[in-house]
C-alpha cells in the first residue's frame, strides 16, 4: 500500500478562495438592508432624489417662515374694545346733539307761543307794561335760552365721552405697539400671513417625512439620501462579491479533490483453507443425517463441477 498524505495544517487552494470570498461578501454587505439589495438602481435613485427634493423645499419653506410678528392677542383685543367704544361714544354724542336741537326747537317754540300771548293782550287794551304781558315777554325769552343750555350740556356730555373713549383707544393702540388702526391692520395681515407660511412648512415637513421615511425603510435608518452614489457603490460591490463567492463555489465543485491515499495493486485474496476431514469415529458419533447431508453437498458440488 503506498499512501499520500498531505499535512494537517495545510488547507485546499479552492477551499480558501471560498472563505476569502464569504468573508470579503459579508464585509461589503454589513449594514445594507435587503430590500436595497434587492432594488434595482433607478428605484433606488428615484427615491433619494424625492426625498432630496422633498427636504429642499421643507428647508426652504422653513426659512421663508421666519418669526412670528409682535401683536398680543390682549393688546388687539383691547384695542378693538376702545374703538367700539370710541364708536359708541360718537353715537352718544350725535344722538346729544340730535337731543340739544329739539331742546333749542322747543324753546323757540315756547318763545313763538309766549309773544303771540303778549300780542293778544296788548290787543285786548292792556298796557305793555302790564304784568301778564311783560310776564309773557320774559317767558318768550327764557325759552331760546333755557333750550340753549340745556343743548350745550348734551353736547358736552357727548364730547367728552367721546374725548375719553379716544383717550383710552390712543392708549391701547400704544399698548399694542401700533401708531394707528391701520397699521394693526397690516400687522394683523402679518400674522395671518406668518401663519400661512407656517401651515405650508409644516405641511413641506410632513410630505418630505414620508420621502423620507420610504427612503429609510429601503436604505436603511440613519443612511442620507444625498449619499445615494456611494449607497449604489456598495451595492453593486456586494453584487461582485456575490459573483465571486459564486464563482468560487463552482470551481471548488468542480475541480476535483486531491487524492488522500493512492493504493497500489491489490493483492490476490487467499483462498481458505479446506477443513480437515474428521476422523471415523468422529463421523460416526455423528448423527446420520448430517453425515448424509454432507456427502449429497459434495457430490452436488462435483457434478456442477463437471
């Protein structure tokens, strides 16, 4: 028998080609996702370019935002508060005056009624100087006057309400920051427009949140879209590496294994031995049916012979 044996140490050349290719296979697919694995290229382009686009227009939306106008919702409250009350206090003053005019009318008129009495008696025969008809002139005269004051009085009751609700309107618009109504007008469009802005960023935020969401469930939490060419490196890098653990795989299938033990001619078996025949007296305490066995075996055996 000659025998090869190759040492313990020493590995097969296709065996190692296999292991170097499993292990540089697991060093480029560590930390990919299968899913990005199985992706083709333009699916995995189309969405990180989304989901770059989509953060684009979120920052830019942001940043269009801004900060948020100064206008108290207190302040704008009270200022509104002192202009309905300044308008009030207008109409108070204007239903004053209103008041002070038929004040004044009825006082001219009460006048008109006395001096036509006066005339009635200086024409019934009384002396101008009489009491009733000097008493009908002074009434004739106190009528305009008393009509008058008491027209003045509304109408100044009504001005300085009015001076005060405008006091206190001029006060709240100084609370408020504002110089007039029509400056917290365009305040207020300020925030509305603020508002506007913000609704539209956050909206922006939500819609570049599922890109970018759908982007991560691919290419994994943590991996930018913006590093799609070197995510697509990797991925055609662990292509590779799968083609060569492949190819190698192969070739260890295919080549075949080195021999261990190379035997040489093999000998001729021996032939056994033929048992010795047993001796009279041992056949004879034999039973007489297995003697009878045995010599009907080996005259079959020498008639196939023949």
């Amino acid at each position: 028998m000659v025998a090869l044996q190759q040492p313990l140490f020493e590995v097969p050349a296709e065996q190692s080609q296999v292991a170097a290719a499993r292990y540089e296979l697991e060093r480029v697919q560590a930390g990919l996702c299968r899913a990005l694995l199985a992706a083709p290229p333009e699916v995995v382009r189309a969405l990180a370019e989304r989901s770059v686009r989509a953060d684009a227009v979120a920052a830019r939306r942001r940043a269009l935002v801004g900060d948020r106008p100064v206008l108290d919702d207190a302040a704008e409250a009270a200022v509104m508060d002192a202009a309905a009350a300044c308008r009030e206090a207008c109409a108070a003053r204007t239903e004053a005056q209103s008041r002070g005019h038929v004040l004044l009318a009825k006082g001219n008129l009460f006048a008109l009624g006395c001096l036509c009495v006066a005339a009635m008696l200086l024409r019934s025969g009384l002396h101008p100087m009489a009491a009733p008809v000097v008493a009908a002139v002074l009434a004739a005269a106190a009528g305009p006057v008393t009509g008058s004051v008491l027209g003045v009085r509304e109408r100044t009751t009504g001005s300085a309400a009015v001076l005060s609700a405008r006091a206190r309107w001029a006060a709240a618009l100084e609370a408020a920051g504002v110089p007039t109504m029509g400056a917290l007008a365009a305040r207020r469009l300020e925030v509305a427009g603020w508002e506007r802005r913000r609704r539209e960023a956050e909206v922006a935020e939500e819609a570049a949140g599922r890109h970018r969401r759908a982007w991560q469930r691919l290419a994994g939490p943590g991996v930018s879209a913006q590093h799609v060419d070197a995510v697509l490196e990797r991925v055609a890098a662990v292509r590779r590496a799968q083609l060569g653990l492949l190819g190698a795989l192969l070739e260890a299938r295919l080549v075949p294994a080195p021999a261990i033990a190379l035997a040489a001619e093999p000998e001729p078996e021996p032939e056994p031995e033929p048992e010795p025949e047993p001796a009279a007296g041992a056949v004879a305490r034999r039973r007489p049916g297995e003697a009878l066995e045995r010599i009907r075996g080996r005259k079959l055996h020498l008639w196939l012979w023949r």
